[in-house]
C-alpha cells in the first residue's frame, strides 16, 4: 500500500475498516460499493478522506472503477494482509512464522547498494543485520538489512530509531528489521517497493544456508519508505525448495 507523507494515519484506518469489510463479505466481490456521499455518512468520515482511502484501495486490486457503474469489489480481491508492509518470515511462514537467526548485527559504512537505495552520504553509519530464516529446521531465506543513518530516523520516524537500539541492546529473541520496523510504526504509514531477479547462490551464501554454491535461488531487493524518505533497504535470498513467496499481481 503506497502512503505518502500527506496521507495522516486515519486514512490509513479508514483503508483498512473497507478493506476489513471487503473480506468480511459486507462488500463482497462483484458488489458496487454504496455512492461517495452514502459511504462517507455510513463510515461517518469526510468525503475527501473517504475518496483518498478508496484510491488506495483502487492501487492495491481491492476496487476497480467502472464507468456509469461506480466502484466495484474485484473478483479476486488480495487476500488481508497483502496491503501491508510484513516481515518475510511472516510473509514466506503461512501460519508459522519462520524462525530468525542473527548472524551479524553491526555498523557499516554505506555500500554501492545503500548508497542508492538509501541515499546515503558517503561517511555515514549505517546499521546492518544479516540473519537466516529457517522452519522445520531448514534454511529458507538469508537477509541482509540496512537501516538509514540514525540522525536522519530520529528526524523521520523516531519510534524506529528507538526499536532499534533497543532491540541491538537487549537480548531477546532474534527478529528482521522489518520485523522491528513494523512494531514501531503503528502510528506511521509505510510503503515498500520490491524487486525480484533469478541468481545462483554462491559459495558464500550457501555456507550460510547448507546448500551448494551452483544452488539457484531468487533474490528479493526491498526499499520501505516513509513518506518519501527511504528508511530500510533489504537483500532476501531464497534458494530452491524455500517456502513459495506470495506476489500480488494487479491491473
């Protein structure tokens, strides 16, 4: 669900009350939704929140706009959750969250790809988290994770900054950082942009995972946003036979 700066938290809510409503089967696929005015009074919300929630609802395949007959539920409406920024282990688990193993957690200087994803200064710090993913006691993904530099998520999204450094001086159990990050932004919009390209594992990787460096695997790159400014930029690889990833195809 793409959210920029300007788009407040209650049409955040308000999205996800329709969305709710679709897949409770108030509005169930093939229905017209009520007219603007209507909904707004029944939603007992403003109109120009109402119209910013259902383009979003538009963008993410929930509701198609027909001509002369309004706004319709899709046929095939993505399942709940789908909308929303989720931890790979989340996402990739199905009803069993994959278990986190940390690896490395550190502080880097930027590299080429932070430096792009990140827009990162050249003599910044950057956190820097490489875990695996396993279930039933088999590797499925490696991530690598970077957080923007702390200076600027103390500016930006302060409840970030803060898991953070809470989660790097604990000792509790190991999570993602997109883990962390979604925690901490109950009350922040997020959105996200991946990329996925075929690789082979390599020597490297597949010591890490247990499998042969000539492995191929499909390599996930992952930019979450708040508003405009990227906050964390992510590498996920997962090899052949790992838990399907789920993708959200829309029109």
């Amino acid at each position: 669900m793409a959210v920029s700066g300007q788009r407040r938290r209650p049409v955040v809510a308000l999205y996800e009350r329709i969305a709710d409503a679709v897949h409770e089967g108030t509005y169930p696929p093939g229905s017209t939704l009520p007219s603007e005015p209507k909904l707004a009074a029944e939603l007992g919300v403003s109109r120009p929140a109402l119209r910013e929630a259902l383009l979003l609802l538009q963008e993410d395949g929930v509701l198609t706009v027909r001509r002369g007959v309004g706004r319709t539920v899709n046929d095939r409406p993505p399942r709940r959750g789908f909308e929303q920024v989720q931890p790979l282990e989340e996402l990739i688990g199905g009803g069993a969250p994959l278990r986190v193993r940390a690896l490395l957690r550190t502080v880097e200087e930027p590299t080429d790809f932070t430096t792009q994803h990140l827009l990162t200064p050249a003599r910044a710090e950057l956190r820097f988290w490489e875990s695996v993913l396993s279930g039933e006691g088999t590797a499925a993904a490696l991530s690598h994770e970077w957080a923007a530099a702390d200076d600027l998520l103390d500016r930006v999204h302060p409840d970030f900054a803060r898991a953070l450094r809470e989660a790097d001086a604990d000792g509790r159990p190991a999570v993602s950082m997109l883990s962390v990050l979604v925690g901490a932004s109950r009350e922040t919009a997020l959105s996200a942009h991946s990329g996925i390209t075929a690789t082979l594992l390599g020597r490297r990787r597949g010591d890490q995972l247990g499998r042969p460096a000539d492995t191929p695997a499909v390599l996930v790159t992952q930019v979450v946003r708040v508003g405009e400014v990227p906050v964390l930029a992510a590498k996920h690889t997962l090899p052949t036979g790992a838990p399907a990833l789920p993708v959200l195809h829309s029109h």
